[in-house]
C-alpha cells in the first residue's frame, strides 16, 4: 500500500540525486515524463523526443526546472498554477 501511496502523491527524486552525472536538462525531462497530471506531462511524444535531443546536445529544454515541481501541487505539478 505505502508504494502505490508514494506512486499517486510523491513527486520522484531527481535522477541526478542517485546519479551525479545526469544533467540538469534530463532531470528536467524526466520529471515532466513522470508528472502526475496528465496537463503537466508533454502532450505527445515530438515534443518529448525534441526535448531528449537538445538535452543529449547540451541545450536547452523546454521542460521547466525540476525544482519547480512541488509535492505540494499533487493535481499540478508545477508550483505557480
């Protein structure tokens, strides 16, 4: 029950917190793939691959920044909405 419970109301760790190598961008990337409200994730999978791509060559994404996920918003991911 405490992983399904974690599953529905946890916002997951950063990968660069278990893997120190893992950009910032792909963190970003990540977190928006695995958001809880389906308005916060990308909205098909172009956007996602164009993002994956310009983390892989070090640019900017468009995800926002991972901290400004917040466990907080549980029905939307991002603080501020």
């Amino acid at each position: 029950m405490a992983i399904a419970y974690q599953h529905v109301r946890e916002i997951p760790k950063r990968p660069s917190s278990l893997a120190a190598d893992v950009p910032e961008s792909l963190d970003r990337v990540i977190l928006k793939s695995l958001a809880k409200s389906r308005e916060d994730r990308y909205q098909d999978a172009a956007h996602m691959r164009a993002d994956l791509q310009a983390a892989a060559r070090g640019m900017s994404v468009a995800a926002p920044a991972a901290d400004s996920w917040s466990p907080g918003h549980l029905g939307h991911g991002l603080t501020g909405r």
